[in-house]
C-alpha cells in the first residue's frame, strides 16, 4: 500500500484500507463517532433544577437540603469545567 504518513492519496489506496473491526469501534459499522455534547450540558442544567427544585418540601431536619444542594453545586461545577475547558482546548 502507497500511504504517505497513513494518508491515501486517492480513492483506490482507500478501498484498500483495511476496515475498522466493529469488535474495536461497534459505530464504526454504521458511521457514527459522535457524542452529545449539548444535549448534556442540557440534562445537567435539567438536573441542577430538579435537586434544587427537590429542596422545597416539607422537610423536618436540614440534612436532605445539604446533599441536595451539595450535589447541585458539584454538577454545577462539573459542566461549567467543561464548558471551559470545552472553549479553551484549541489553544493549548
């Protein structure tokens, strides 16, 4: 195979590549190798509304309040790492 640097230079060089084993990449298969990165950063946020919505109730003790907001704030905290470090990864 002529591949300069693992990059076919024409079509036929890339028929001749061997094809991805779906054993190592099952989406591979069907040619998908995406993520949801929005849909995500939604479900968090989603999440963070429900535990802190959770705290209104008819609690006795202050117990239930801390972890739910405790929890709130530690994916808060975890989407907004990824957004940055999202928006910074091209500069590094």
């Amino acid at each position: 195979m002529d591949l300069e640097d693992g990059v076919a230079r024409n079509s036929r060089e890339l028929a001749r590549r061997p094809a991805v084993d779906p054993q190592d990449e099952p989406s591979a298969e069907w040619g998908w190798h995406g993520g949801f990165p929005r849909g995500s950063v939604i479900a968090g946020w989603a999440s963070v509304v429900i535990l802190l919505l959770l705290t209104i109730g008819n609690h006795e003790g202050n117990t239930e309040d801390i972890w739910l907001v405790g929890f709130a704030v530690l994916i808060a905290f975890g989407i907004v790492m990824q957004t940055i470090r999202r928006r910074n990864a091209w500069r590094r």
